[in-house]
C-alpha cells in the first residue's frame, strides 16, 4: 500500500513539474499546424496566381511545407525541456555532407529553379544555347531537353543553361531568314530585286511586317551578292529557308537573269 502511494505521489509530482509543460507543446503544436497550413494555402495560390511551372510549385510547396515542420518540431521539443542544439547541429552537419555529395546535381537544380521562375524559355520554343539549337522538348528540375533540327533529343544541364547564354528565336514571335543569292555583273539590279522581292511577297508563310528585304550585300569576284532577308513565324523558319533559295533559282531564271558559275575554258591546240 506504501509503495502504490509512492508511485502515486511520484505520478503527481511528474504531473506537477511536466504537465504544463506538455499541454504548452500540444497547444503550439496544434497552434503551429494551423499556421503552416495557412501559409502553405497562400503560397499555393500566390504560385498559382503568377503562373508557376507545375512541377516547381509541387517542390516549393514540399520545400516550404517540411521546413516549417520541422521548425516546428523542434520548437515543441524546446519546450519540453530537451535541448535542441544537438539535433541542430546534427541536422547542419548532414545538410552540409549532402551539399558537398551533391555540388553538380545541386547546381542544376538551383538553375532549374530559376528558369521556372523567369522563364527565359519555355516548352516549344526554339532556342540556342550551350551550342545546342533546338526546339525545347522538357523543362525538368535538373535539365532541358531540346529536338535538333536534325530530329536528335539533346539533354542540356539547367546549371549551364542558367549561367550561360540563351538566344529565344520564339520569344518576339518572328525570326529573319539570311540568305546570299549572286548574280552576274550584267545583270540589271534594280530588276533582280523586283523578282526576288515578288518572288518573298507570293510566299504565304513569309510576313509582310517586317518587309522582307533585298540589298546588294557584297560584290564579289564573280558576282553581284544580294542578302536576301524574309521574316517567318520561329516554327516555319526552315520551310521559308528552304523555299527562299528554290524560289530565287526559278524567279531569276525565269526573268532570264543569270546566276553566275565556274566556267571551263578549254583551248584546242
């Protein structure tokens, strides 16, 4: 009997010391999980609202979600009584070990981060960078995938791309055609440009503002050279590429202007 008091008296001193201190860790742990869902509810639409990639909003969400948890754990040990600067230290030391682990894979991440976040491209766009040009096939955490105008998937490390340049042919919504196309000497300028300039204007994928241009470029050793410049949507880049030089070849030889070549004089002794 003695010794059931003995505990009974020992339960109430526990209770006396350690019970406010518990029902203080269950009030800021139910208190703190309501905050954080809060917080995670606006987040969620402030992403939404600025139009976040998907895949960066579910991270950023988990991010956001497992720190504030664990604040928030520590936070009701500390009131315990138990002394959090070991877990801290424990937690620093292990962030620090997988940073190092993974500086590369860390590095493209940061840079996926950011691309999401400014856009500087997006999926369908056709791009240039890191000598790669292509159309852009993924957005991931980690790289950019784009297709190669020669159908090939090239896989571009998010880290490079962030810090590297990045030339978007999509983004202004219009890219410029270059070619040369040489004339003979004799030719009558003025005429050639007319041909070729009708010769753009019939094309129905090449735009009319910007004006295509025609403009003696260079004079040559053989010929009169003419930067023949049309501009097209980004994804018709290679039809009006293609139908500029055929079309040139039939206008002028149609309009009996001729496109000059290497002759071979042979001499009979």
């Amino acid at each position: 009997m003695e010794k059931a008091q003995e505990w009974i008296n020992y339960a109430i001193e526990l209770g006396k010391e350690f019970g406010p201190k518990l029902i203080t860790a269950i009030l800021i742990y139910i208190v703190g999980s309501w905050i954080i869902k809060r917080i995670i509810g606006f987040a969620r639409k402030g992403m939404a609202k600025s139009q976040y990639d998907e895949s960066l909003q579910k991270f950023l969400i988990n991010l956001i979600s497992w720190t504030l948890k664990i604040f928030l754990i520590l936070l009701v040990i500390s009131q315990l009584g138990v002394d959090v600067t070991t877990f801290a230290a424990v937690i620093a030391a292990a962030g620090l070990a997988i940073g190092l682990a993974l500086q590369g894979s860390l590095s493209n991440f940061a840079g996926g981060v950011l691309i999401m976040i400014f856009k500087p491209y997006k999926i369908g766009d056709l791009i240039e960078a890191q000598g790669v040009l292509g159309s852009v096939k993924e957005i991931e955490i980690f790289t950019t995938k784009l297709i190669t105008p020669q159908n090939k998937l090239a896989i571009v490390p998010n880290g490079a791309m962030a810090n590297g340049n990045i030339i978007n042919f999509t983004a202004e919504g219009k890219m410029r055609v270059d070619t040369t196309v040489g004339v003979d000497y004799g030719s009558d300028i003025k005429k050639t440009k007319e041909v070729l300039l009708e010769m753009l204007k019939a094309n129905p994928k090449v735009l009319q503002d910007p004006a295509p241009s025609v403009n003696v470029s260079e004079l040559a050793d053989s010929s009169v050279n003419l930067a023949v410049r049309p501009f097209c949507k980004p994804e018709d880049y290679w039809d009006v590429y293609f139908a500029t030089i055929e079309g040139s070849k039939a206008a002028l030889d149609k309009a009996g202007i001729e496109i000059p070549y290497p002759h071979e004089v042979q001499i009979n002794k």
